[in-house]
C-alpha cells in the first residue's frame, strides 16, 4: 500500500512560506445529508433455514428489517417513526425462526435510571418486545435485557438488575428463575433446553452456575477464587467449557496490560462438580486474555475442538485446541489482528474479519477449526464485519462500507459475488460522489513512533494556497479509524464529520494514535499511555507538526477535535501546546484521570496510591491548565455514563480562572455517545462553526 509520506520530526517542524486561504469553501452538501444514512447493527441469522435481520438507525429512526431467502429481499419489521433515543438491540430468533424477541431502550446507570434523552416526564424503561415475521404489530413480554429463548420454544430467560427471569414466549407474567448473589449474566440455554448456563460475578471472582429446569437447582461448575467466564455447551449439552482469568496477580484496568498470571480454558461434565485444564497461555506477554468481537469467546469447533483467541505472537489470533487437551494450533498466522468472529453452520470452518496485508481496513476470510490455509471472502478496498452465515450453509451475510459509501447489509450467495441488502434506503441526496478518498499516511510521533493516519484532502487543495488544517482524534482508545466508514456508529458519525469538514476546505487528519487497536500488542499496550504517562500527547505533537509541514496547511490555523479518549488528547493538546493548536472541540472528554477512573474502577481510591494518583493527574489536561490559551469548544450530555459530566463542569471553572475562551453546547439528559439523532446534528453543526469561527478567518 502507498502512504503519502513519511515525516522525521526535524522536517515536519518547517514552515514553508505560501500565502494562506483565509476562507473555507463554500460545501457542496450539508451536514444532514452526509449524516442521513441509515447505520445497521445487530446483524443475525436465523437459527434455521435461511433469514437474516439487523438493526437500522435511519436518522434517529430505530426499526428492524429482515431478508429471507432465497432472494433475500429486505423489508422493515418494525414502524417505529420518532428520533426517541431508545436503543433497539439484542436481536433473538426463535427456534423456529417465527418470530424475532428484541430490546427497547438502554440500560439503567447505578443509580437505577434509564436513558431519556428528551426528558419525557413520564420516563422510560427498558422492555422486551416481540414482533413475527409474518407481520402485526409487536408485542410487550416485559422489562428486561439480554434475552435467550430457550430451544424447546416455550420462555424466554433475560436480565433484571442483574437476575436472571424467564417469561412466556406467547405472553404473561414474569417469574424469577435464579435469584444468586452478585450479578448474572452470559445466559446460554444447553442444547436440548433443559439446563441454563449463565455466569455469577461477585466482585473479585466469578462462577459458572447451571440450572437445572426439571429439578428446579443449581450446580456451580467447579468454583475458585478466579474469574470464570464465556461458558459455552458441547454439541451433545453434556459438557461445558469455559474461560478461567486468575484473580491473583491481574493487571490494573488502566495503563498497559501485557502481561499476568496466565488465562485458561476449561471443560466440566455437566452432570460432575470438577473441571480440566484443557489448555492454559504461556506465561509473560500475551498472557492476559484479549477477547474479539463475537458472541461467545469460545466457540465449539466440529471434531470437538475449542476454537479461541490469543496475543501470544503480539497479535490477535485465532487457535483451536482439542478437547481433550493438547497443543493449540495457529489458525491465522500473519502480523494482522482478528476481530469480527462466526462459527459455520457446520461447525467447520470460522468466519472472521481482520486487517491482513491491509492493515486501515477489515476483510472477510474463512479457516477450517483444525487448521489450514485461510481463504479470503471479500478482496478488495471495501471494509467488511459482522459476519452472520446462514442456518442452511447456503449464504453469508455481513456489513460493509467503503470511503464513500456507508455502512449497509449485504449478502452473498455465491463466493466473490456479494450485493447490498436495502439499497433503497439511502437517502437520494447522499453525497457518496461528492465525498474525498482519505489517503493512509504515516507520520512521525514527537518520540520518533510511526504513527498511522487517514488524510482527508479537499478537493483543489494544491501547494499555491494555504487552508486550515484539523486533527481527529478517536475515542476508546481501543479503536482504530479506517480509510472508509467506520463499523461502529459513534465512529461512522466522525468519519461524517471529517467528510464535511474536507468538504468545507479543512485539511483533515484523523490519527490512529498508540494505545489504539489495529497494530499488535506492542502498540496498544504502549509503554505509559494514559494515566500512566500520557505517551499519546507525542502522537498529538507530531499530528500537528505533520500537517504543519504540508505545503496545503495554514501553520497558524491548526485545530484538534475529537470525542471521549478523543477528547482528551484535544484538551491535552490545547493545554501543552496552544501555540501549535488555535482551537479545539471536546466532546465528553476526560480532563482529571483520577475522577474518570472511578468510573469504571469503582474500588480506585486515589488516597491509596498517592504515586499513581499523582501520575494520573500529571497525564491529565488539568494539570497543564496554566498554559492553556487557545479558544475550545465543550459539547457533552450531563447523563453520561461513560465520563462524567462533572469533568464538563471542572475544566470550565479552571478555564474561567485561567480567562481562555470557551463555548458550551451542555445537552441534558443526553448520554455519552448521544442517542439522539437530532443531538448529533446539532453537536456537529456546532463544532463546524466553532472550526470557521476560529480558523477559516470567514467571521
């Protein structure tokens, strides 16, 4: 693949001498059309036969549709018809593929609330819908998540505040079925529907538990002082197997996790009360389990092997190991990662999505569960995920995008020969021509790291002018931006964002910066990134020297943006280097380390670790406060779940004190990654005038 160019850090801090373009281009299509896309997710097939359904966000507008088969040809299940902000998800056939059980709203926070993001006085739940395929409206079943139906077609089994219920398929009252101590969850019906699998976190250890339906019990599967997970039943429901993490010796939950008391997997004999070591990690790195995205972490391969991921090379890898134990076989050995994951039908082969030999994109490939050469299903500049093969052996279905058309279904029945489910529903005025092929780059951090990146040049940009120049950078950080729309929604509207910023005339970079996905283990578990040390402010560093060595770029009107993690690094930026940054927007970003990680690490006492707690505070945009002088957009919702709304509240007092310019775009009620689609809109028009105000010198 060909990069635009290579950057040392001595070259990327000259300015060459070019007169500026003090005005950004008039775009040739507005923020609603590039946005009115519908996002699919949730894509399943049925459990028999050959039908597929998934989830579309049209504009805020959330419905199911589905395909059956032979032609495939799609139609929406549901009519709901309002930008409500109530998540639909959790796509669960029936056996006989009849009817499809779903989820409505989102989950509630500690405090019990659930997601309202138009402040309904009357309030929301979150509810358990069903709807048949032969059409009629859908019908409540009851509050809950996370439902299973169980394969004798009679209850469904769900979550309720961390319990585990079970309701009529066909209507009725909820009963509980399991009221354990801690929180359930991982529910996975035996084959023949008689026993339910389900795993019981307590805090610092965790069981796998079996009900037993007919004689109305449970048996915990081997108990210890570890975290036992991802249960999964043999073929037959005699056997079940599961993931085993060593409480003992576990990396913190922030700054880099290579290496611990290794992970392993583990068979029981249901009707037993031990179970066996079948295969355990090497110890050093790679040893702390990595997972990928897929229904079950472990899937039972034909030939009774155990099909699993492991960063035992520095990659994320698929393996199978035997059963009866032995030495795990490489499935897909190469310096890529492995993501998207499916088991056929027949249990043969597994379906994944990776970055093999293109390293900003995702492919389809297959490999048999014993090992062999994998085939690649979908060559070429598209990125594909999700893969979802038909019950009857006879199609695949997954998601796809490019650099300018956005994310859709597809389906392919004969190898190399896919077609896009529903292409009847983008909007007419999408401007798939109008958008800019993003070029990889690989620019140098400010400590010398190769970094990746998408450039995003305007259409006649040349070197004669000069234009305004902006830095993305994503959230997570776990993520990875891709040179085409993005598989996850939050990341599908940024690539959006980016499009119409190019579109405006901004010079756009998004960067792939370390702690990120995509580049192996030694570059997401980079060396003091985050609370540890803040090593991604030299990627931001070396951003913005990148761009401010390109020939096309405005030194002095250079701006960051970016959301969550993303936006931390923007404050992080405004706050070290305001002479290189002239402004910046921050959506929802962490500002002070030492609140954000209470978040997610409830038992983090920074009083405790006064060492830690004092790193995490230097790696913080708080802590350069006093250098901070360029003007900043601040967007965020004061329900969000993920960072709290008081970092919004905090870094303004200190803005204030400091006397830096700042506008506020405060969305009540509105969650992290905003559920509204007219909040996402607003938020972008918002950040699209802050960028003009401060950079094109049009106002």
């Amino acid at each position: 693949m060909l990069y635009r160019r290579l950057v040392p850090l001595g070259v990327a801090a000259l300015v060459l001498s070019t007169p500026a373009v003090d005005a950004v281009a008039q775009e040739p299509f507005t923020i609603e059309q590039v946005l009115s896309s519908p996002f699919p997710t949730d894509l399943t097939a049925a459990p028999v036969g050959a039908a597929v359904a998934w989830v579309f966000n049209a504009q805020g507008l959330r419905n199911i549709w589905v395909a059956v088969g032979p032609d495939y040809a799609a139609r929406r299940l549901t009519s709901y018809g309002e930008d409500d902000g109530q998540a639909i998800g959790g796509l669960t056939w029936t056996p006989d593929a009849a009817s499809i059980v779903y989820v409505r709203g989102g989950g509630a926070n500690r405090q019990g609330e659930y997601p309202n993001p138009w402040s309904l006085p009357e309030g929301v739940s979150q509810e358990m819908w069903i709807v048949d395929l032969a059409g009629g409206e859908p019908r409540l079943l009851t509050e809950g998540s996370s439902p299973t139906v169980a394969p004798t077609g009679d209850v469904v089994a769900f979550l309720r505040r961390g319990d585990i219920f079970v309701v009529p398929l066909e209507g009725g009252d909820a009963e509980p079925l399991i009221e354990a101590r801690g929180s359930s969850g991982s529910l996975r019906w035996s084959p023949d529907g008689s026993q339910l699998a389900f795993t019981s976190s307590r805090g610092d250890h965790s069981f796998i538990g079996v009900y037993d339906r007919e004689r109305d019990s449970i048996r915990w599967l081997d108990p210890s002082v570890d975290r036992d997970g991802a249960p999964v039943w043999s073929p037959d429901g005699r056997r079940i197997a599961f993931r085993r993490i060593p409480a003992v010796g576990a990396p913190l939950p922030f700054g880099p996790q290579r290496s611990a008391q290794p992970w392993s997997i583990r068979v029981a004999e249901v009707a037993g009360v031990t179970s066996r070591e079948v295969w355990q990690a090497d110890e050093g790195d790679g040893s702390v389990f990595r997972g990928v995205d897929a229904r079950d972490q472990l899937l039972w391969g034909e030939g009774d092997r155990i099909v699993f991921p492991w960063e035992k090379d520095g990659w994320t890898h698929l393996y199978s190991v035997p059963v009866r134990g032995g030495e795990a076989t490489l499935l897909t050995p190469g310096e890529f990662e492995v993501q998207h994951v499916a088991l056929s039908p027949s249990r043969s082969r597994v379906i994944y999505s990776s970055n093999q030999g293109d390293i900003d994109r995702r492919h389809l490939w297959s490999v048999p569960v014993d090992g062999g050469r994998p085939t690649a299903l979908t060559p070429g500049n598209g990125i594909e995920w999700s893969p979802a093969p038909t019950a009857d052996g006879g199609a695949l279905a997954f998601l796809r995008s490019d650099a300018r058309g956005p994310a859709r279904p597809a389906i392919m029945l004969e190898p190399g020969r896919p077609r896009d489910l529903a292409p009847e529903t983008l909007p007419a005025d999408f401007p798939a021509d109008d958008l800019v092929e993003p070029q990889p780059v690989i620019f140098a951090a400010a400590d010398g790291m190769p970094i990746h990146g998408q450039l995003f040049m305007p259409r006649g940009a040349s070197t004669r002018d000069r234009r305004p120049a902006v830095l993305f950078f994503h959230g997570g950080s776990r993520r990875q931006m891709l040179l085409g729309w993005h598989y996850r929604g939050y990341y599908h509207n940024a690539y959006a964002l980016n499009q119409y910023l190019a579109s405006r005339g901004y010079v756009v970079l998004s960067v792939n910066y370390r702690s990120g996905i995509g580049y192996g283990m030694e570059f997401r578990e980079a060396l003091n990134y985050g609370a540890t040390g803040a090593s991604e402010f030299n990627d931001v560093l070396g951003g913005g020297l990148y761009l401010r060595s390109l020939r096309e770029v405005d030194p002095d009107k250079i701006g960051l943006w970016g959301g969550s993690y993303g936006g931390y690094l923007t404050a992080l930026g405004l706050a070290r280097a305001s002479d290189l940054f002239a402004a910046g927007v921050d959506l929802h970003g962490v500002h002070d380390w030492n609140v954000v990680i209470r978040n997610f690490v409830p038992s983090y006492d920074p009083e405790t670790r006064l060492d830690a707690a004092r790193l995490a505070f230097e790696s913080s945009p708080m802590a350069s406060i006093n250098t901070w002088r360029s003007p900043v957009l601040l967007i965020h919702g004061d329900d969000d779940r993920n960072v709290p709304f008081s970092e919004t509240v905090d870094l303004v007092a200190a803005l204030r004190k400091q006397g830096v310019e700042f506008e506020q775009l405060v969305f009540p009620d509105e969650v992290h990654g905003f559920a509204t689609h007219a909040r996402w809109l607003q938020a972008y028009r918002a950040a699209a005038e802050f960028f003009d105000k401060h950079l094109s010198g049009s106002r």
